[in-house]
C-alpha cells in the first residue's frame, strides 16, 4: 500500500501558499479614508452616553500636564498663555456641546491669535471625547467661582 504522505505534505504546503497570498491581498496599499470633519466628530460624540471614570483616564493621559490634576492650569504648567488661559477652565460657563467643539476644534486665543490648545479630533475618539468632556464639566462645578490667583500668574522676563 502506498504512502500519501509526502503528496499530503506538498497539498498542505500549496493550500497554505494560497491562503498567505489570498492574505497578502488585504494588506495591499488603501486609498487613505478622509477625516471626519469636526462637526462630524462633534455629533457623534454628543450622542454618546460619557463615562466619568474613562473620562478621568483619559485626562490623566492627555490633558493633566497643561491643565492640572484640578484643572486649574498649576504647576506642573508654568508657562503664560495670557488672559484667555485655557488651562484654567474651572470656572468658565460652557455647555457641554461648547466643551466638546473646544476639545474636537482646540483653542485659538481671540487675544493672540495663537493656538492655545491642540485640537484632538484626530487624536481622541469620539467616546474619549464624551468622556474626557464630562470629566472636566464635572471639574468644573467644583469650583464655578475660580479665579486664578494673580500672584502666582507668571509675568514674563
């Protein structure tokens, strides 16, 4: 009776090759997808349920060294972005959709001119955003009245 085996072993290295090439095929270069523009981003994220403990993950990765860990622009950020301080947002009134569109869109300040903060549309998820946002709205009603002691603003040389 004869053996099969080394006929087995050849179609089992065939099917094998074919699957690797079929598998090469998805790999093959794509065209890239257009970025969702920021009114996109800000509309899927408003219709997403935030999570305040995710939201406080994601401001301890991404938002707590120009920030602070209350959000009041302290150090470890001592540098002076003048009057229109992002960093210190505790105390501002802005509904939650303004929060999201300032996190999607970044912050130019109408004083400078100058991009205070990065925008992150393309750097956060929608539910990132939704959570960071709730996070920080949440930080904010701690304290509404904050003002930022003049004192300890940096004056520059």
């Amino acid at each position: 009776m004869k053996s099969n085996g080394p006929w087995r072993a050849l179609k089992a290295a065939a099917w094998l090759l074919a699957l690797d090439l079929a598998l090469a095929g998805c790999d093959a270069p794509r065209e890239a997808a257009e970025p969702l523009r920021a009114e996109e981003v800000v509309a899927l994220t408003l219709a997403l349920t935030p999570n305040l403990e995710r939201g406080r993950r994601v401001f301890r990765a991404w938002c707590i060294f120009c920030h602070g860990d209350q959000a009041t622009g302290e150090p470890p950020t001592d540098f002076d972005l003048g009057d229109e301080n992002p960093r210190r947002f505790r105390g501002f009134d802005l509904s939650f959709q303004e929060h999201v569109e300032v996190i999607v869109s970044g912050f130019i300040s109408r004083e400078s001119g100058r991009q205070n903060m990065p925008a992150f549309a393309l750097r956060l998820t929608p539910q990132d955003i939704a959570d960071v946002a709730a996070y920080e709205q949440k930080v904010m009603a701690l304290s509404p009245e904050y003002q930022e002691n003049p004192e300890r603003r940096w004056q520059g040389p």
